[in-house]
C-alpha cells in the first residue's frame, strides 16, 4: 500500500537504495524500540546477503515514496518474534506477547534516495543522459 507517490525512475539491480523505516507488529506494537527510524539505512540492491521482499519492492518503488510493506510469516520466518520473545522477561509477559501479536510484521519504507551504480559517463550522448537521469 502506497502512502505517498514518489518522483523519478525505479530502482535497478546495481543501485545503493537509501531508505528510511520502521517495523512493527500488526497490532502496531514497535518490534523493536532501539530501531533508529530517523536514520537513512543503505540497501545495495545486487548483494545476495539482503532481504529478497525488500529487494523485490524496491524495484517498484521511486524516490521519495512511502509505502508500507507486508511480510507474511513464510516470508521472515518469526525470527521477529523471536527475538523479541526472548527480551520478555517473565512467563506472563512472553504469554501476553503471544495472545496479542499476530503472525503479520508491517514495514513502514521510506526511500529517500536512489544512488546511480555505475555512474553515467559525462562523455555520453544527450539521450542516454536524459534515460540515466530519469
């Protein structure tokens, strides 16, 4: 789901993506409260050690596009809960966590900058300036 549109051309495979987002639950809880939401993030978008559903929605996103993004159980495995499971420090807190968290972890993306990789040659043509800056 789409929040704001966003301007310019689409991510590529050789690009360094910078992004922006924030990670919850799908009761809306924070998965995890040290996240530095205000904080630009690099994705480099052909490294094969990155997240694949953040990579495939990259390649449909501009910049300066908000959008909130899905991710299904099959899709990160709970390591989510996982990990916040184990910050629970009592019995009833853990139990308390399962009742109320759903299977569902929404992103919140922000993509605030598409870096070129590689960068277009000054010596081009006009045309492929005009395809490489759009």
């Amino acid at each position: 789901m789409t929040e704001e549109e966003g301007k310019g051309s689409f991510a590529e495979d050789t690009d360094t993506v910078q992004y922006k987002h924030e990670t919850r639950f799908d009761n809306g809880q924070l998965v995890d409260l040290n996240e530095k939401r205000k904080v630009p993030e690099n994705f480099i978008m052909d490294d094969e050690r990155s997240f694949i559903f953040l990579r495939d929605c990259f390649r449909r996103m501009r910049r300066g596009q908000v959008a909130f993004i899905k991710i299904e159980e099959s899709r990160h495995g709970r390591i989510y809960h996982q990990i916040n499971m184990n910050l629970q420090r009592t019995e009833e807190d853990r139990e308390r966590m399962r009742t109320s968290v759903g299977p569902n972890i929404f992103i919140r993306v922000n993509l605030t900058n598409i870096k070129r990789n590689p960068k277009c040659d000054t010596q081009a043509p006009l045309d492929k300036k005009l395809i490489f800056y759009n």
